[in-house]
C-alpha cells in the first residue's frame, strides 16, 4: 500500500543558540507528553556531534520525565564506549551523567562485537526489535522523535553522499566500514527507520551550515542524504535552525510555536 505524500519540512529560524536550544527543549517536552499520555514510555534516537550539546535546555527542567525515555542512537561508530570518537561517550558526558534516565533504557552497541560489522548492526537491530516489535506491530519502529544533525557534506546519521547505503530499503540498522569521514567503521540507522518516525527534527546552527542548508530546503532534488529524509505521513519532519545558518535559505519560515 502506498504511503500518502509526506508533509513538507517545518523550518523554524533562531536569532541566537539561547533561543533555538530552549525552544528545542519545549518541542521535546511536548513530544515526550503525547508520547506518555498514550503509551507510558518516550522513544528517542539521537546522533552525535554538535546536537547533544543543544539539549542543554532539558538539564534539570522539571517537566522531563527521565524514567520514560527509551534512547537509542541513529548511527554509532564502532569504537569502545570510551573511545573520543564514541558517540555513547559523548551523549553521556554531555547529557546523560547530568539526568536520571535508567541505564537500562540507554541502548549502546555490544562492545563485543567491535570486530564483527554484521553481527553488531544485527544485535543493534534486536535491541530495537524488543523495544517495538511486540508493542507496535510495524514493518519498521516507529520512534516518537529522532534528533538528527548535518554534516558540512550534507550527510546526516552515517548516511553520506554516493553511497551504497542510500538505497538499503529493508534492514532497520545497517554497517559501513568506509565512511569517508573517520572513524570508518560505523553502524546507522537506515531511511525506513528514520523516516517512520512520528517526529524527526534537524538541529543545525553556525554561519559554517549556510550554504549546506540552502542546498538541502531549496534544492532537494540534488538528493543529499539530509534531503533525503521524508517521514512517512503522520510523521513530519522539523528544521531548528539559526538565522546564522538559514540567511541563504529561501524556504519559507515558520514561526515557532506550540
């Protein structure tokens, strides 16, 4: 059966990182609400670099409910969890050391299985599969927010430009051991999981993103992978952005409100 077309992006442009990062923070509040008052548990997926540093704004919020988070990662690299270039590392120094999310419901990879691609993408898979299968009786999970950022190449995830895994339209989690950005063994999320997801957000902030961003909104058909996320309707994709990053983007703005 078809999917309906997806919704358009949602862009919404920040005068400054105070603004965009409490305004994220109020958007993720509202989603984990939705998500506890339907089903009791908050399902998120979050990638590295700059974005975990942009949930500052939740660190001590009184509306957060951190026993109700579920966290995966949408794409890992395969290093030890105390490796520099560690993603878990760096969600839990910035975030997690600082909140009361049950370790439990912090899924990292199986660290013995760094020598083994497949066999770790496939635990990861089942590691999702327990989380969603037997709840929500879906082809692929359906995640109630996955944060992603962008890349000076317009990869997002370990989703880049040209490759091979652009086109995967049947695993949930796949490997690649030749990411043109070190380190080159990583694991992601694919684009049916990314984009069966209820909410997908973008956080991207700097006048580095500009021309980036403009190619991604006003140019989607250049097929860069950050264009390339579509969420499935009811899904629907959002852009908290800077005006530092959107001053090239023609796109039309929204004004931020809940």
């Amino acid at each position: 059966m078809a999917h309906p077309a997806p919704h358009p992006p949602i862009l919404y442009s920040f005068p400054d990182a105070g603004s965009l990062v409490s305004s994220l923070a109020s958007f993720i509040l509202k989603a984990q609400k939705e998500a506890v008052e339907k089903k009791g548990r908050f399902t998120v997926a979050l990638s590295g670099g700059s974005l975990p540093k942009m949930l500052s704004g939740l660190i001590g919020h009184p509306s957060v409910k951190w026993d109700k988070w579920h966290v995966f990662y949408a794409d890992e690299r395969v290093v030890p969890l105390d490796d520099p270039d560690s993603n878990h590392l760096l969600c839990t120094d910035t975030l997690f050391s600082k909140v009361a999310i049950p370790p439990e419901q912090i899924h990292a990879i199986d660290t013995s299985l760094l020598d083994d691609l497949e066999e770790l993408a496939d635990t990861y898979e089942k590691e999702l599969i327990r989380e969603f299968a037997q709840k929500d009786a879906a082809r692929f999970p359906v995640f109630d927010l996955i944060l992603l950022g962008m890349g000076p190449d317009g990869h997002t995830a370990s989703l880049f430009p040209g490759h091979a895994l652009l086109a995967e339209d049947d695993r949930w989690i796949a490997w690649l051991d030749d990411s043109p950005k070190p380190p080159p063994k990583r694991i992601t999320f694919t684009y049916p999981v990314i984009n069966h997801a209820l909410r997908v957000a973008f956080v991207a902030s700097g006048a580095g993103k500009v021309e980036m961003l403009r190619t991604v909104l006003d140019e989607p058909e250049k097929g860069l992978p950050s264009s390339r996320v579509k969420p499935v309707s009811p899904g629907q994709l959002y852009w908290f952005v800077d005006d530092a990053a959107s001053a090239a983007v023609q796109y039309s703005r929204t004004a931020f409100k809940l």
